[in-house]
C-alpha cells in the first residue's frame, strides 16, 4: 500500500503545476486586457468565489479520492442553509443552528454512502436520486419562494468579516480546511486508506482495509464540506433561494479535475483542487473584466476541462 | 513520475499545445466579442476631445467613435429567455448610439448568488454606472449600497425594490413595468370589455401561473385577484400550469371542462397564453372562453386578431434595455438626474393597437 500511495504523491506535485501554470497565463491574458485586473479588488472578488465553490470541491475531491462521486452537495448547500435560517428565525442561536445543519448533513452523507455501498448502487446515481430527492423537498416546502434571514447572528461574522480591504473571513476558513483535509489525506490513516480505496480496491481490501467504512466516511466529509459552504452563503446572501446551488455539483467537480484529481479515484490533491477552484474564479471574473458576454464562462471551464481530460489520460498511457 | 526520454518530450508538447490554445482560446473569444485593446486606447482618446470640446464649448452632434463611458447591465434573465432578447437588443444599440460601452451580464439559470457575484466583480472593474435588476432585495441590499457609496450610479430594471421610499436601497431611479399594476389593469380592462361587448360581468375566471413562487407572477396574480374582488365578483384560483406546454395544456383543460362559468383564462407569460389559446381552439369556444394575458409575441397577437385573446399586457422590453442606457448616459455625462419611477408599462394592447405593435416586434424582437 505505501508503494502505491508514494507513487501518487509524487505525482501531486506535477498535476498541480498545470493548474498554476493555467492561472498565471489566465490572470496575465485577463491583466492585458484590462489592468484594473490586478487590483485588490479583483483578487478579493476571485478568492470570494473561490471560496463557496472551492469549499465544495474540496469534500468533493476528497471523495472522488477514494473513488466516488456526489452530485447531492448542491442540493445539501441550499438545504443546510434553509435549516440554518429556519432555526434561526425560529429563535435558536446560531452554534445550535450550525449543530442542526451539520447534522443533516451527516445524515445525508452516511445515507449516501450506505446506499452506494450496501446497496452496489454507482454513486453517481444514488447521489442523483439524492439531489432530486432534496431539490424536490425544498420546492415543496418553500413553495418555491427565497427564504429570508429575520436578523443576522453576531456570529456570523466569523464569515463576513472582512480582513483586508474586500477579503472577507470566510476565505480564511477556507485556507483553514485546505490544510486540515490535505493533512487528514496525506498524514492519517484514514487518508492513506482513502487513496488506496480509491486507487485499487482490491489491493485495499486484500491489505485488511475497511473499504465500505472508508467510503462511508468520504461521503460524510462530502456532505459536510457543502454544508460548510451554506453557512458562508447564508451569512453573505441573507437568505436561500429554492434553485440555490444547482449545478454546484458540477462545478465543484470540474474544479477538481482541473486541479488534478482522477475521476477514476486514487489520484488527486486538496491543494490541486482548491487550486481548481481558484482558477474558475479567476476565469470567471476575469471574463467579466474583459467586458465579455458572462455566458463564455461555461465554454472557458468545458475547453480547460477537454485539454486537461486529455492531458491526464496521455500521462496515464 | 520520471520526466526523462520520451515522456518528458511528450509532457513538454503537451504543455506547449495547451499554452498555445489557452491563448487561441481567449484571443479569439475576446477578439471577437469585445476588442476592448483598441478601444482602451481610444478612451483615451475620446475623454481628451471631450474635454477640449468642453473647454471651448462646442457642441458637436456626431456620434462618438470609441466608448466614453462603460457600463455593465446586470439582469438575472440570461440569453436563453428570449423575453430578454429585445432587452439586449435595446441595451445595444443605446450603447452604440451614444457611444457607451455596455456590458450585458445575465446567468445561464437564474441564480441570485449569481447576480450578487457579478456584481461584485463588475463593481471591482470600475465602471461608470450599473444597470440591475433587484431580483431580491435582500441580497442585494448590502451590496449595492456598498457600491452606491462607491460614487458608482446605480438605475433599476425590470425589477425594484418594494420596500417603503426610506428603507430601499438608495438607486438613482426604477425603469420597467409595475408587476401588480399589470395584472390588475389587465383584469379591469377585461372586466370592463365583458360589460361593453357582452352586456355583462364575466361568471367565472382562473389564473394559470406557470412559475410559482416567481415574485413578480405572483404579483401580477395578487393584481387580477384584487380586480375582480373590487368587482364583486368571485376571485380566481390560482393554478400551477409549470412551465412544460403540454402539462399546462392538460392541467387548464381539466379545470374549464370540470368548473362551470369559466370564461376567462388569465395567464402570465406566452408560457400560459400558447396553450390556453390552444386550448380554446380545440374546444371550439372562440367567442364563448376567453384568454387574457401578460406579455406578447406574435402568436399571441394572433389571437388577438381571431379573437382568442381579449387583450394582453406589454410592458415593452426593448425600452428595458434602451432606456436605462440613456438615463445613466445623461447622468453621467451632464448630470441629469432619472425621474425615480420610468415606467415601460403596462400597456394594454387590444384589436385597436395590433398593427402598431407589430411594428416594434418586428423592429425589437418583442414587445
């Protein structure tokens, strides 16, 4: 197993440089065209898109990682975030609100992983029976109207509060989460059994690792890490919307292989993926600089993820 | 991984290829849509004539070759809603007209983080004025007072702020149509042609929303509630027809062949109106149930013409995209200031105002 696993690391390092190398010719391309895009206030609005989605994706990679995929955590942000305001609205303080959402989303993370698991359903497709399944309850019981926040919780401004200049708090949480789950893949059992599980299962399995457990546990972190971003956009937006966060999942995903994760499991990094993020805010502000049409931004991100797609497989040959 | 021999040629081209179409790909694209290099240099150019002209106070009439000013129009209606086709198409030519760079920002799905996000980024861009659609008041009330007291004019569309003058965010002025005023002088005016063509008060109406929870429908349906309450008579219900044609076909033929009285069918959008109208059709009751609705297009002003449609509410999109352009322009240019409500809307078009109407879908894209 540590062979399998050193031989990954090493390839860490040199998936990451195609992200870095893709954001400096992007941030260079977009600072010709408009030199305001060096300015602080570019850098504070790219690491606030960062942010939200980067969050997700960092969960989501975690679980591609060990092999699995989740399409609920769109639907997971924008139903934590309703459970926050409701129970906030309904006179709880905020730390019993957060408890509240993030016991749904472990909830919502362990069902997931047991479907997928004990019942040999793919992911993909219990994770999009989940997505519906949450989607279809939130329309329901918003009646398809945004729910508002009636007051702001002082706490929430361990979000919002804004650290220099433009740069709010919620960025630093997410720096926070970077270096906590690239230690928890890298540096802990759990993590180096999460690789192998998603590297070679069989190996894994052979090696005495509990695989079911290992992936059950991925999901949870999944869930979590959507929840997470919820609560940084409950705080920034006041109020949740019942389409919230659809097409999240998908994002988040790119942002992932853009930052070097394998869809075939095993292979990825927090770093790359927070990286992936990084350069789909870069790409999406930067679009906007350039005075270009905001709906080029989805054939940027499907143009970067054929090249890198390709890219990854020719390494593997 | 080993970087020697073969391998590390082939990683090295690979690399290569995707600088090379990483710079194709957004040259191309910028060249394009924008060529903003060229114009970056002559805004230069122009501000220099505009303050010589200025300084000798000389008029001149002709249209200004590079952009002056830039501003960016933020709307939550994206290019796949072709009701915000004119809306650009306005937007446009008002830039070009007066020589105003406009940016037109709208989501591929509707997404209020979306309008938040490109806020802040456009506002991060510097730009001369912003054009945005209050699609929730809450969200965007934090923000656009920060960029308000940035200095940079803000105008409405389409969508304002509902709250009382003191409490809403502090915007130069609101350009678009009055959600509740539509539905309701729509009602009125169909009650009204009832007394004047038929003698007497309609027996029964329903409303078919095709996006519930969709404020500014709910708003129109709350108008032609209101209506027919002060009428006297019976308020109608509110069906959810989605938005798929085929369902709403089915879900307004099961309630006007199972309900006795109806005669009216009010809907909010082309969305209800095509298959309400078809629906008419088939049943062959032209003359006997009737479609009222918002919004046009022309197949909507074809039942107008046979007689399907009593009458239809436009609220003049390309003047949504047109206007507001103008208003900013003068503001910022001489200092005038927008009148705090423009309304585009809601103008009632029957039998009488066909043939002008479908002159500005012809010219606009819509009306």
């Amino acid at each position: 197993m540590s062979i399998l696993i050193s031989r990954h690391q090493k390839i860490f390092g040199i998936r990451e440089l195609y992200v870095v190398f893709s954001i400096v010719v992007m941030t260079i391309l977009f600072g010709y065209i408009n030199p305001r895009f060096f300015s602080g206030e570019a850098l504070y609005s790219i690491l606030t898109l960062a942010t939200e989605l980067g969050i997700i994706a960092l969960g989501v990679s975690f679980l591609m990682i060990a092999g699995e995929f989740d399409l609920s955590v769109g639907s997971v942000y924008a139903f934590s975030g309703l459970i926050t305001i409701w129970a906030l609205n309904s006179g709880l303080s905020y730390p019993a609100s957060l408890f509240l959402s993030l016991l749904f989303a472990i909830a919502i993370g362990l069902v997931n992983g047991i479907v997928t698991v004990y019942g040999r359903i793919p992911s993909f497709i219990a994770t999009l029976g989940m997505m519906w399944l949450l989607r279809g309850l939130l329309l329901a019981i918003t009646g398809g109207f945004p729910v508002g926040l009636e007051r702001l919780p002082p706490e929430m401004i361990i979000y919002t509060y804004q650290v220099i200049g433009d740069l709010k708090a919620s960025s630093l949480w997410f720096i926070a989460l970077i270096l906590i789950l690239q230690i928890m893949l890298n540096n802990t059992p759990y993590g180096n059994k999460a690789q192998a599980v998603g590297g070679a299962p069989g190996v894994a399995r052979a090696l005495g690792v509990r695989v079911e457990r290992v992936k059950i546990g991925a999901f949870v972190i999944s869930s979590l890490c959507a929840a997470l971003a919820g609560q940084v956009a409950v705080a920034r937006f006041k109020i949740v919307e019942p389409t919230a966060g659809q097409g999240l999942e998908l994002e988040a995903i790119a942002a992932s292989v853009l930052g070097g994760t394998s869809l075939a499991g095993g292979i990825g990094s927090i770093v790359g993926a927070a990286l992936g993020a990084l350069l789909v805010g870069v790409i999406r502000v930067g679009l906007i600089f350039a005075g270009a049409p905001a709906y080029w931004y989805i054939g940027f991100i499907g143009f970067l993820l054929i090249i890198v797609g390709i890219m990854s497989i020719r390494r593997r040959r | 991984m080993p970087l020697g021999g073969l391998k590390g040629i082939t990683k090295s081209l690979w690399i290569a290829v995707s600088v090379v179409l990483l710079v194709i790909g957004v040259g191309a694209g910028y060249a394009i849509g924008t060529s903003i290099a060229p114009v970056k240099e002559t805004i230069t150019v122009a501000r220099t004539i505009t303050q010589a002209v200025e300084q000798t106070v000389t008029v001149t009439i002709a249209p200004t070759v590079a952009p002056q000013y830039t501003l960016y129009y933020i709307s939550h209606g994206g290019p796949g809603d072709p009701w915000w086709a004119p809306v650009i198409k306005g937007a446009e030519l008002a830039g070009k007209l007066l020589g105003v760079k406009v940016v037109y920002l709208g989501p591929e799905k509707f997404s209020v983080k979306w309008l938040v996000d490109t806020l802040q980024s456009a506002v991060a861009a510097k730009p001369d004025g912003i054009i945005i659609t209050i699609t929730d008041y809450r969200a965007l009330d934090e923000p656009l007072r920060r960029v308000i007291a940035q200095g940079i004019p803000v105008l409405a569309v389409n969508v304002y702020d509902p709250r009382p003058e003191d409490q809403r965010i502090p915007y130069l002025g609101y350009i678009g149509q009055e959600e509740y005023q539509a539905g309701y002088q729509l009602a009125k005016y169909t009650i009204t042609w009832f007394q004047r063509n038929m003698g007497r008060l309609p027996t029964g109406a329903v409303i078919g929303i095709h996006e519930v929870g969709h404020v500014g429908l709910e708003l129109r349906a709350k108008g032609i509630q209101d209506a027919f309450k002060e009428a006297g008579l019976a308020i109608p219900e509110k069906l959810d027809i989605t938005t798929d044609v085929t369902k709403a076909y089915e879900i307004l033929k099961s309630y006007v062949t199972t309900r006795r009285g109806i005669e009216v069918i009010f809907t909010l959008g082309p969305l209800g109106a095509h298959p309400a109208m078809q629906l008419v059709r088939d049943l062959n009751l032209v003359g006997k149930l009737f479609v009222s609705t918002v919004d046009l297009d022309d197949k909507i002003i074809s039942g107008i013409r046979d007689g399907a449609v009593i009458a239809a509410v436009s609220q003049q999109p390309f003047a949504q995209g047109f206007l507001p352009v103008v208003y900013m322009y003068l503001y910022v240019r001489f200092g005038i200031m927008p009148p705090s409500q423009i309304p585009t809307g809601p103008t009632i078009i029957d039998k009488s105002l066909v043939d002008l109407v479908l002159k500005q879908i012809r010219e606009t894209g819509g009306a």
